[in-house]
C-alpha cells in the first residue's frame, strides 16, 4: 500500500443477504490487497469505487464477516467446533471461489477434508458432487466405504438426498461385494 495512490481509501459498509444486516468500517484498501475481486470493484472506476454501502447477496452475515475477517487478519473462522463448521466452510469456499482468494479456498478445502466422519460423510459427498469437488468425493465415498456401519448408525442413509449420489455409492457397494466374492 506504501506509495501506491491506486488503492481506494476509506471505509465501506457491506450490506449483507435478503434482510441487508450490515457489517460496517471495513477498510477498502485491505479488501483490494487480499482480493482481486475487490482491487477491480474498487480501483477501476466501478460506481461501488467511491460508495459508502456495497451489497452483497446470495450469502449470510457470518459467512461474509468470515471471508472479510480472513481477509483483514489472514484467520480462518469457521465457528464453533461441531456440524456447522463443515457447511460453513462449503459456503465461506463458494464465497473464496467468488472473490478469488485461493489460499482461503485451499483453507476451506481442508477443513472439508477434516471433517469428514460418519454424521458427516453423506451431505459433505452430496456436496462435493453438486461442486465437482473430486478429491472430496473421493475421500468421502471411501469413507463411507470404510465406516458403513458407523455412517449407517449416525443417520448417514437418511440424509441421502441426491440420486447420483446414491447411485454411486451403491455401485461402490456392488464392487466391494464382487471383489469379497472374488477373494
């Protein structure tokens, strides 16, 4: 920031989801350093360059205050430890995705990764399908594999939702029979 007189200044009010909560005093500047998405709302002349108030849809407050704080601080929240972390890192990588912070997108990804267990395995899978995240499908479908009975016990099965999904762990299932039969 030293010496470049590119860099928008003042601060800005975020205007957040359908109800527009407000998550105030955020310094431009940082936004435009941390993401290319926010260099190009800011500094190129787009009528958000001189706004007070910027809105943002299609996305809550804690997810947005998320992506703004690990902008500022370099910090990963995802929140509480517990089964909100797992949708909170979906929505806070969507939102990476969108404002192209990469290393956040990366974060998110292995807070995925880490959270996988048998309450979690069949709606982080059905998630990983609907966003092409294959590495997460795949560690998720071996997880499923490995751990049915458990993912079974937790209530896995009956947050099934998506056809191809179930169609895909029921062909992995097929084959590990076949290759049981075959051993």
């Amino acid at each position: 920031m030293w010496g470049d007189a590119t860099f928008p200044q003042g601060m800005v009010t975020f205007l957040v989801g359908d109800d527009q909560q407000r998550l105030e005093s955020v310094t431009k500047a940082i936004l435009c350093i941390r993401s290319v998405f926010f260099r190009t709302m800011f500094g190129i002349g787009m009528k958000e360059r001189d706004a007070g108030e910027v809105t943002v849809r299609n996305t809550d407050l804690a997810t947005f205050t998320a992506l703004v704080r690990y902008l500022c601080t370099d910090q990963l929240d995802l929140g509480e430890e517990g089964g909100g972390r797992a949708q909170r890192a979906l929505d806070l990588r969507q939102l990476a995705q969108m404002y192209q912070v990469p290393r956040l997108e990366l974060l998110c990804a292995q807070a995925l990764q880490e959270s996988v267990g048998p309450a979690s395995a069949v709606p982080l899978l059905e998630a990983a399908h609907a966003t092409g995240d294959g590495r997460l499908l795949a560690q998720c479908r071996r997880y499923v594999a490995d751990n049915a009975a458990e993912v079974r016990a937790s209530g896995g099965v009956e947050q099934l939702r998506d056809l191809g999904v179930a169609k895909g762990l029921l062909g992995d299932a097929l084959d590990q029979v076949a290759e049981l039969k075959g051993t």
